[in-house]
C-alpha cells in the first residue's frame, strides 16, 4: 500500500511531460516509432510500447539525438517498475542518465521524471539511502509544481520507511503549511494522511484520527478510492493493539477496496492484517486465498520480466542480423581486405593458442586446489545431513509420537552411529527402489505434532517422473534441512509446502507463519541447501520482508 501512490504519481508525471512535450517540443515525424509507443502506452499495450521505445531508441542512437535516447530508455524503467522488474528498471534508468544533458533547462522535465523512477525503484529494494539522493535530484529539476510537491511527499515517505520521522514530518508539514496542494486534492489528502500516521509511528501516544477523518472525508468525497485504501490500511495499524475489532473492520474495508480497484498488492497487506486479526478458522481461509494470490502475483511478474527480457534478445537479434547481413555484402565487395584478416585471424589464433595454453596449466593447478575444497565441503555436508539431521529426526519422532517403536528407534540410532564411525561411507537417506513420494511424505510428516501442524500439497508419484534419484536426495536433504531448522528455531504451528509442475520446471513453495528469518541464523543449514539447490541447477529464494510470515521458494528444472 506504502506504493499505490507511486504508480498514480508516475501517470501524473507523465500527463504533465506530454503537455510540456505539447508547449517545449515538437515530436517530429524523423522516428514514428516514438510516437506510435506512446500510442501503444495510452491503449494499455504495454508490451507493445515497451518494443517500440526500445526500436525508437535505436533510431535515436542512428540519428545521433541523444535526448531522443534518453526519453525512450526513461520511459522503457517506467514500464519496468509498473510492471514489477525493479533490476531492470534501476538498470534502464541509470543508461537513461547519460543521454540527458543537466545544463539544458528543455531536458530538466524528464530527468526529473527519471530520477522519481530511480527513487522509487531503490525504495522498493529497500536501498533507502540511494532512493533519498535521487529523491533530491528529481526534486531539483522538477519545473512544475504539481511534479515538485509529489517528488517531496515521496522524500517524506522514503524517510518514513527508515523511521527518520522527524525529517518526513517537516516536510509534510511544510507542504501543508505553504497550502501548495489546493491544486491536486489526492494530494493534499494524501500528505495529511501521511503527515497523521508518520507522527503516530513517531510517538505512539498521539492521536491522529482527526486528521484520518479529514483525510478520509476528502477521499470519500472526491470518490478517491487509491486514497480510500490508504486511510483504512492506517486504521486498520492504528487500532490494532487498542481496539481489535475496529482494526479488524477496516483490514476487511480495505480487502474490499483493494479488489474492487484490482490492486494485488494491497490485497496481499490486507490480507496480512486479517489473518493475524480474524478468528482461526477465518484465519486459515484467508491465508489460502493470500498464498494462491501471492503465487499469482509472483508468476504475474516473472512472466513481465521474461517477456521483456525476451523483446530485448529478438529486437538485439534482429539488429545483430541485419548487420550482419550488412557485413557479409562488405566482405563479398572487398576480397583483398578479407585476406588480410584471414591471416590476421591465423595470427590471432597462433596468440590465442599460446595464451590458451599457458591459461590452462593454471586452471588445471586451480581446479586441483578447488577439488580439495569441494571434497571438504562434501565431508562437511555429510557429517551435517546424515548424523545431525537424522538425529534430530528421530529427536522429533520421540518427542511428537505417543508409542515409540524401539526396535526403529535403536535402528536409527545404530544407524546414525555407523555413519558417524565411517563418513565416507554412502549411506543413502532414501531408497531408490521404494516410492519416493511415499519417503517424503513420512519424513515431512515426522515432523508433525499437536503443536506443530504441517500440511504439504501436490506431493504424488506422476509430480518425481523423469528426476533422477540424484536429484530426488539433494531435495529430500533440503526438505529435512528446512523442517529441521523451522522445528529448532521458527516456533510455528502451520507449516504449507506445496509441490507444483510447470514442464520443464518443479516448484517447491515453504510457507510457515513463525518469527521469520531474521531472527535466527543458522547459517551452516542455510549454506547446505543453498549449495545443494545449486547443485541441480536450482534456484532457492528467501523472502526475509515479512514479519509473521517465512515464505521461501525451490525452482529446478526437470
């Protein structure tokens, strides 16, 4: 929610740079594919208008017009971060920068508009500091007003985020003290608002519901339903500890304006207020829908990324292949130069092999040094996942199981002995002859107790078929690694793992609802699956952000 109002400030700015495009400039007809993208962008074709920025800028780069380039590439990061592709954005944005020229007043209107997008960008990779110093330049560039006072809430807003309140508070009261908002009312209900709750955070005996409800009145009137949204997220923080009931009413007022104006990610943070404010069962139903909407939205902007990333290669390959067409007519024109770099490609080559050679003898010595290492490495990961895991395995099985099989658990132990004795021994954790879905499904369910409650989805034998058994045991060391470490240090009570198939790819979704990540470290573990996700190509993704939830996500390929 603390980012609804960027995407709106974003449309604004944009409004304001095409009247002062309309007043400043003339886009001139020398490269239609600039005026057909900001078509495309107005239809809400935006991959179309991201292809044809992207062709624009190279006939930009042709025609020398480095402004031209500029504008393309500002407006490329913006559909960048609408879209969710952060990195790219940030990467586009800063390329952007050296096609603009800072001492020209005409360019001022879109470096400003380029480092707004670069701060809020950096805010939502939680690179504060570098957000603040491009905040500050968007606003000395600004030449517009409107631009100028929503560039200085966003500050406001960035300070907030690193608890600097005092500073954020300032600012907004300066905005409201100079009445430079008549002219944008979203604006003005925005920054008191803000103004309201960033003195709450700063001392949480103030009371700043009558400057909610004037906030909220102003919304309710001019049917601001961005707005709306914002207000019952704030009230929804603000009555939570003092008044539950209250903070659950307006978590549900604010899930219900969060889908009626079709925002995923305000829905998501609604949703986290009421899973911790409803009753258990209503809990359990609304942590469903917020896993199911929170894969969604994930899929959503991997899919934008890939997408982009993908006009990007064809638009390069097509170009790569036009010149190189253009190369070969060249070559065919000038058969006496083509002999010279035929024996200047011998004599290249005749270097390349020495310094080929003489590179080789030194990652044979290298790749030695590195064998020793890795050998280490495996002694280590053994020691860990074969005793102290199984140990703690049966730890737990004692523990949670009402009847204790003994002969098992002497087994077990005898077991875990043996290994430790000989740990160059292969002892295999599963058998390769027996179900495997059926091994996992008892070593993840070991796990459960009348305290613990795991529940794991998607976990058959048609979801293993084609995995080679390799790989089958560095994700069943992986799994155990992970319960193991949420049994010894999350104190949860729900755990969700859910298995899922997209050819050519499996995903492994962990959720559980414990003290998160942060809060312990144990680094030996996380190292140990982290090398073996890697191991099969994988990719195994922490989100360390959430407070009451630990959600991590395993992708490898078939």
């Amino acid at each position: 929610m603390k980012y609804v109002y960027s995407i709106l400030s974003i449309c604004f700015i944009i409004a304001c740079s095409k009247q002062a495009n309309n007043k400043n400039e003339v886009r001139k007809s020398s490269n239609p594919l600039y005026e057909k993208a900001f078509d495309y962008k107005d239809n809400g074709k935006i991959d179309s208008a991201f292809l044809y920025f992207y062709k624009a800028k190279d006939i930009f780069l042709q025609q020398k017009d480095s402004f031209g380039t500029g504008k393309c590439l500002a407006n490329i990061a913006i559909i960048q971060e609408t879209k969710g592709d952060y990195f790219g954005s940030q990467e586009t944005g800063l390329s952007a920068l050296k096609y603009f020229i800072e001492k020209d007043s005409l360019q001022h209107n879109y470096l400003s508009i380029n480092y707004n997008v670069l701060s809020l960008v950096s805010s939502k990779l939680k690179n504060y500091n570098q957000a603040t110093g491009f905040y500050k330049k968007a606003i000395a560039f600004a030449n517009d007003r409107n631009n100028k006072i929503i560039y200085e809430n966003n500050l406001a807003i960035n300070y907030k985020e690193q608890k600097q309140y005092q500073k954020a508070i300032l600012i907004f009261e300066n905005l409201v003290k100079n009445n430079q908002t008549d002219s944008v009312i979203y604006v003005k209900s925005k920054i008191i608002d803000n103004l309201a709750f960033t003195k709450w955070l700063q001392n949480i005996n103030y009371n700043p519901i009558p400057e909610f409800q004037k906030a909220l009145k102003i919304r309710l009137k001019e049917k601001d339903n961005w707005g709306l949204n914002s207000s019952f997220a704030h009230l929804s923080d603000y009555y939570k500890k003092t008044r539950p009931d209250s903070a659950l009413f307006y978590a549900r007022k604010m899930y219900d304006i969060a889908k009626n104006i079709d925002s995923p990610d305000d829905q998501i943070e609604a949703l986290e207020k009421l899973i911790s404010l409803e009753n258990p069962q209503n809990s359990k139903q609304y942590f469903q829908v917020y896993q199911s909407l929170n894969d969604s939205l994930q899929t959503a902007r991997n899919k934008a990324k890939n997408q982009f990333a993908l006009i990007r290669y064809e638009t390069e390959k097509n170009k790569a292949d036009f010149l190189k067409a253009k190369a070969e007519s060249t070559q065919k024109q000038n058969q006496i130069i083509k002999q010279y770099v035929v024996i200047a490609i011998i004599i290249l080559s005749l270097v390349l092999l020495i310094i080929t050679f003489r590179k080789r003898q030194k990652r044979l010595q290298q790749e030695k040094l590195l064998e020793v290492k890795n050998t280490e490495l495996k002694i280590s990961k053994k020691v860990h996942d074969k005793v102290a895991n199984r140990i703690y395995q049966l730890m737990s099985q004692v523990e949670n199981k009402d009847l204790i099989d003994k002969d098992a658990l002497l087994f077990g132990l005898e077991n875990a002995y043996e290994t430790s004795r000989d740990i160059s021994y292969d002892n295999k954790d599963i058998n390769e002859n027996q179900s495997f879905s059926e091994q996992l499904h008892k070593m993840l369910d070991s796990y459960s107790s009348d305290s613990v409650k795991v529940v794991f989805i998607g976990n058959n034998e048609k979801l293993w078929e084609g995995i080679s058994f390799q790989n089958k045991t560095e994700v069943y060391l992986v799994l155990q690694e992970l319960m193991t470490n949420m049994k010894k240090h999350s104190q949860a009570n729900i755990v969700s793992i859910k298995f899922s198939r997209e050819n050519p790819v499996i995903n492994i979704s962990y959720t559980d609802n414990g003290i998160g990540i942060k809060k312990f470290s144990p680094k030996n573990g996380l190292q140990n699956m982290e090398n073996r996700i890697n191991a099969i190509n994988g990719t195994i993704i922490f989100d360390t952000e959430n407070n009451n939830l630990l959600k991590i996500n395993i992708t490898f390929p078939v």
